[in-house]
C-alpha cells in the first residue's frame, strides 16, 4: 500500500446520481442504473489514480480479457449499507472509493506456486467485509503522504511494518496487514517471485559480485525501468522499491 490522492475532488457523473438521489446506493442503485460508458469511464479514472494498482496489496487491476476475466472492482473504504450513521452517504462518496482486486476469491483468481488460493489465502477487501475499520486500518487517501509506504519486507516475500513508520500510525499498519490479510501466503508468493526475479536480473548483469559499482549501476537502470515510470506501475512496486533501494 502506498499513499496517493484522487486526481479530482469529486465525479461528475457520481455528483449526477447523488443530487437525483440522495439516499441511493452503489450496489442496487448506481451500478444497476449506470449505462456501461459512464461506469468504464469511473473504472478509467479510478485506475489512473491508483496508477494500475490494487490500493490495498498493489497487484495489477486488470480488466476482462480473453485469458483472465476480471480483478478489478470498487471498494468503499467506509462499507455501505454498514447500519451506521446515514446523514453522509458513503456509498457515492468519491473519496471513499477505492479500486481494489478481487483478493484471491475468484475462480480466475492467479495460481500461486501451481495453487489456486483458498479461503486463508483472501485478501484485501475480502476479510474486511462490511466491517467499519476506519480507526484501525491505513487509508491511502488519507494517512499516507502521496507515493509513501510505511511497510518494508523479507526476502520471503513476507511484509512488515517499516522501521521509519511514524509512530502515531503505527498501529494501523499493523493492523492493515492484520485485518486485510497483506501477509498471507498468496501475496509473499508473489512478492518473493518479485524479488527473485530482480536478484537474477541483477546477477546476470554483473560479473564480480562483489563489485559494488557494477551492481549501483545495474540497479539504477532497473530503477529507471521499474521505478521511475509513473503509470502503470508494476505490481507489487513497493517490494520493487524496497529491495532496489536496499541494494545501492
């Protein structure tokens, strides 16, 4: 998870809805009565802010196509139909819309090491369910400084609080990982893939491993080609940050 910000403060098209309904919702209200243009071009914008990315575990969002059907659907930070307070209406609340994947709950769901992931391996917003988590987990509209992480990993692929977390969130990282299951084995898989994959293309590079030049300089390009793009970004990119920066 990293910290971004909506390119606008509100949509125009969700703005529509809300002033001809004040009281309607996502689910059984917007999403039914939307025509498909207007919904691709909330995905569209959605996507753009998060630069390709899950907001909770940053794995790709991706689209239908012939080879993958769909992980990509809108989250509401503050669930809906929650039961609370009705006088802000969470469920068309731009700022409370986030593009999330499907957590590994599909059948099209990626394999990770040649499995399909069971109900311990789900993430994201499907452990969070309808519970009001706003206290005790990170929102990346809010508590974190646009492109700031306060995670760091293992080679394992295993995630953990960051060192230089800022102590008056930190027990809400700890419980982003906790409550959105950041740590299950499915996403380590993944994410420890990530990191062999950068530790051969950094070997193959170089032919003295210990000469530390040799690697800096390896390391910047791949930080030129996997870092520095702004959008999409690749998956997993806070691991993909934290190992290359850890190599220079």
């Amino acid at each position: 998870m990293r910290g971004f910000r909506k390119g606008k403060d509100h949509n125009d098209i969700l703005l529509g809805y809300l002033s001809d309904n004040p009281t309607g919702k996502w689910k059984g209200g917007f999403k039914e009565d939307a025509s498909k243009e207007e919904m691709e071009l909330i995905y569209d914008e959605i996507y753009a802010d998060q630069h390709g990315l899950c907001a909770y575990c940053e794995i790709s969002l991706k689209w239908p196509t012939t080879d993958f059907v769909n992980d990509f659907r809108v989250e509401h930070f503050h669930p809906e139909n929650c039961g609370d307070d009705e006088s802000h209406n969470y469920s068309l609340d731009w700022n409370n819309l986030l593009g999330c994947c499907h957590g590994g709950s599909q059948k099209t769901a990626r394999s990770f090491n040649g499995k399909f992931p069971g109900a311990s391996e789900q993430s994201c917003d499907v452990p969070k369910g309808n519970k009001i988590l706003d206290e005790k987990i990170l929102n990346p509209l809010q508590d974190l400084n646009v492109n700031e992480s306060v995670f760091s990993f293992k080679e394992n692929g295993e995630i953990l609080v960051s060192d230089q977390c800022p102590e008056n969130i930190r027990l809400k990282a700890e419980g982003t990982i906790k409550e959105l299951n950041l740590d299950c084995l499915r996403l380590r898989w993944h994410r420890s893939e990530i990191i062999s994959d950068l530790q051969a293309r950094i070997l193959s590079s170089i032919t003295d491993p210990e000469d530390l030049d040799s690697i800096s300089l390896v390391v910047e390009e791949l930080k030129k080609d996997l870092i520095f793009p702004a959008s999409p970004r690749r998956e997993f990119y806070s691991t993909i940050d934290w190992y290359l920066s850890g190599q220079i």
